[in-house]
C-alpha cells in the first residue's frame, strides 16, 4: 500500500504520511489564506536487494521549513513537536495524514526532516546468513543504527517554495524513501546517501492524495457537523463532515442511516482526509468504522499458512502486525507492531471484504478458508481471553521476531500492495510481473512456470496515477508500477494470484 506523509500550508500546514516508488516534479508556486497554506509529505518503500522487508518502522522526530528571511527562525510542521511513528513498509500505494502547524506566507528555502528509532523486520532471502543469528530462510529483527546524520535537508527544487496569501489550494510535499538504498548492505540505515530520499510536491489535482488518519472518536458535536479523534501517537484532531462525506462498514447496531449519527464516542474510526481548513480541520471525504470501543482488532500481512492437520474448521496463520487501519492509542496494548502473530481463525469465523466503497469485480469472493492466501492484508479481531503474553527479545538486537499468539472469529481482508513491471496487456487485465518487496516466506509454488507473476483485474472504479492518459489506455509492457488492491487465490489450477486494482501507479523511474 502506499501510505503518505502530507504536508499542507494555507495559514495551516498539514502533514500527513504517502508511500510510493516514483519520482514525479510538480509545481512549486502555491498560494494560501493569509493564516497558512496546507502542504502535504509522501514517502516511499523499496526493499534492498537480498533481504525481504517485513516491517520498517521509524520516527519522524522533527520537519521544519526554513524561511529565506534572514534571521527567520525555522518553522515546525510537527504539532507540540510530538514525535510519529512510521511504517515505511505499508508506503507503497496509500496515504496517511498525520499532523497541521501554522505557517505564514512568504518563501521558503529548505525541508529538513529528522528520523530516529528505526526498527526493521526482515525475511534473509540471501545465501548466506546474517549478524550473528539470521540464518538463511529465517526471520529476524534488528535494530538498525543511522549511519552519519539523522536529519536531513533537502533545499533543490521544489525549493525554494513561495507560499502567497489568497489562494486555498493546498500545498503537498512527497517525500520518496527508498529502503534500497537506504538500508546499507551491512543493515544499518544511511538517509543521506544519494537517491535515498527525494522531495517532489503533490499535485492538487486531479488526484490529491492527503491520505487517511486513524484513531478513537473522543466527541461528537452534531450541531457543528464535526468529531474528534485521538491517534495512535497522542496526537488528536477535529473531523469536519458535510453531505458530501460518505459512511463505510459501520454496523447496523451503530447506526441505521449512513451519517454523522453513526459516529460514537469510543469507536475507532479512519477518515480519508480531502482538505484543511481554517485552524487545522480536516475536511473528511469518507469516514470508515474500524471497531467499537472495548474491542480489539490488529492489521497484518499474512507470510505462512500452518499445514494440516489443524483442528477440524479452523485454519492457522502466522502474519506480521502493521498498524494498518487498526492503529490507536487503546486497543494495540500488548499487540506489538512488526511482530509475528500465529492467529487461529476459529471454526465458524465471519469472511468479509473491506472493500471502502469499492465495486469488486465480479467472481472475486472472500468467504472461507479456501479464499485465504500468503500476501493477503487481513484485519483480525482478537478474541477475549485468547491473547498470549509476548516474548521475544523486543527491539535493541538481533534475533527472532516479538511473538504472540491468538484466537480470531473475524477476517476482513484489506488492500494488498505489490510492485512490479507489466509484462502483458489484455484489457481489462495486465500481468504484472511481481518485485520481491515486501513479500515473505512460505509463498506457495503453484505448477505455473513463473509464481511471481500476477492477473490484475482493472475495472471503472480503478484510478491510475502518473500515467498519459490516466487510464487504462495509458498503460504499456515495461511499465513499473505499484498496484494497490484486494489478492485473491488464483482463478485456476496452477494460474497467477488475482488482484482486484483500486489503483495503479506508474513509476517513471523504473525499478526501486
């Protein structure tokens, strides 16, 4: 998925998390409300050659844009300078909204961005092994140290950015992180090597991507058309809807009309941020029920499926925990974020899509075990009483994952990100021949002469992204692009997996 940090200037600057591959130049001259403009930050994945990226997790603990006026002190993007946690590996497709500062018109020279804490699962699909205990075909956490500096500045174009007074346009910085080149061949991570992270700005149309941010509803203030929620970092913020906002996956037991009154204290909700407003609201285009308060449910990537003999009706699975839509600052206690979890979808489990509005194609279900395949993202809902304690030697070396284990009697299956180079076209599919990324171990071989290729079924719901035109037409063999999209079991005996495409992206650059 390509997830995006968002930075937005208008009097306010937002920032908020994006993920992708590619490097594209945008404009540089915005204007703004005479309080700020709103700027939006991206950022990207891409795995280092040899070793299979599971999870990369980071701090930004620091962004300031440094005016051109002498003397100017440099202004923060981040709100009471609360440190956020990142995960680059969920970067590849979707965007995450994640903070607002004021800033005031006028020009400015330079982004610096400071990061610390990283921590990096990984899957050694190289032919040897590594540190002290990662052997071959194993997974294993580290700790990676940052070589040289931890901030870094970027001051070529976009720069220098003008930020005028009068215009409501917001303003979004992608920043591209590319894992290949910045996780060193030993695993420690250099930010400031060359082409290891770029800036470009996010276009405003006719796609802006501000990306979505998760937390627990704190209030609800109907007369206003606006709620509150808390993230996952402690950082809150008010939700602005309208009639053009829509409502997904909120039960029948919450509300009978989709609409601001299906919104409760307690449930944890994802808002797909469509703008910002005065004072750092953001203006919600779609509002998704994730859980109720008392609840406890985690997002992660399935690696391995258990063999048989499994207790009759029910199916084991080892998946590696993403914050995911789940995140929030209550119900990930005692879930850690990169570990490996071994879940048991129980006899008699629920299967359904989290589909965010999206018309699938038809044929594609997700109903029962057989439907279940490594590379699905599933978000799971944890039984009661059914979690175990953690262990693992937690992050500071090398060594085997966090684990944990639990019982499931609910699987929706989420978005999935590939990355790869379309190898056929035959619309309204493409074959996408399939880059490693963060992809694991236990892939199942079907009998097809290459298992890393990929049916992608496209249909008028799909956006496209960099493409001349933004549509299918636009596409051609030796394209690399990022799919975001549903995975499913191959159509037949030894076929490609599917994909149902919410979206594909080009990346001009090619590869990683």
């Amino acid at each position: 998925m390509r997830k995006s940090f968002v930075l937005l200037f208008v009097p306010v600057m937002a920032l908020a998390l994006v993920a992708g591959c590619g490097n594209t130049t945008y404009p540089k001259i915005v204007s703004s409300s005479t309080s700020g403009v709103p700027v939006s930050l991206t950022m990207t994945d891409d795995p280092p050659s040899g070793v299979q990226v599971l999870f990369f997790q980071v701090s930004l603990t620091a962004a300031s844009l440094t005016p051109s006026t002498s003397g100017a002190s440099p202004v923060s993007l981040l709100s009471n300078n609360t440190p956020i946690q990142v995960d680059v590996t969920q970067l590849q497709a979707l965007s995450a909204f994640l903070s607002t500062a004021n800033v005031t018109a006028g020009t400015y020279d330079s982004l610096s961005l400071t990061f610390a804490n990283p921590e990096l699962v990984i899957f050694n699909a190289a032919d040897t092994s590594l540190g002290s205990n990662c052997a071959v075909g194993s997974i294993c956490q580290l700790t990676p140290t940052i070589d040289n500096s931890a901030t870094v500045s970027f001051s070529s174009a976009p720069f220098p950015l003008t930020i005028s007074s009068g215009s409501t346009n917001p303003l979004g910085l992608l920043v591209d992180f590319h894992l290949n080149t910045v996780i060193q061949s030993d695993l420690s991570v250099n930010l400031g090597v060359a082409n290891g992270i770029s800036v470009g700005e996010l276009p405003a149309t006719p796609h802006p991507q501000f990306g979505s941010v998760t937390g627990e509803v704190e209030n609800v203030t109907a007369s206003s058309n606006e709620f509150t929620i808390l993230t996952g970092w402690g950082r809150p913020f008010t939700i602005s809807t309208s009639s053009s906002t829509t409502y997904d996956d909120f039960p029948a037991s919450a509300c009978s009309t989709a609409g601001l009154s299906c919104v409760a204290s307690g449930q944890v909700v994802q808002v797909q941020v469509t703008g910002v407003a005065s004072g750092g609201v953001l203006n919600a285009g779609q509002v998704t029920f994730v859980e109720a308060g008392g609840t406890q449910t985690v997002e992660g990537t399935i690696i391995k499926i258990v063999p048989a003999p499994t207790p009759a009706g029910e199916e084991i699975v080892q998946m590696i925990l993403h914050p995911g839509k789940a995140e929030n600052p209550v119900t990930t206690t005692g879930v850690p974020l990169g570990g490996l979890a071994t879940v048991t979808f129980a006899s008699g489990a629920t299967y359904s899509i989290d589909n965010n509005g999206f018309t699938l194609p038809s044929g594609l279900s997700f109903t029962g075990t057989p439907d279940v395949m490594v590379g699905q993202n599933v978000t799971v809902t944890v039984e009661n009483g059914t979690l175990s304690s953690t262990n693992g030697p937690g992050w500071g070396g090398w060594g085997p994952p966090r684990t944990l284990s639990f019982t499931t009697t609910s699987v929706e299956l989420e978005p999935s990100q590939l990355s790869g180079m379309i190898t056929a076209l035959n619309s309204p599919d493409f074959t996408l021949a399939f880059n490693l990324g963060p992809w694991f171990a236990g892939w199942p071989t079907p009998a097809a002469a290459n298992p890393f290729t990929f049916d992608v079924i496209t249909s008028s719901g799909t956006t496209y992204q960099g493409f001349n035109p933004e549509s299918f037409t636009g596409l051609a063999t030796q394209d690399f692009v990022s799919v975001n999209g549903w995975l499913f079991p191959p159509a037949t005996t030894g076929g490609p997996p599917q994909i149902a495409a919410e979206q594909v992206e080009l990346h001009s650059g090619g590869w990683f």
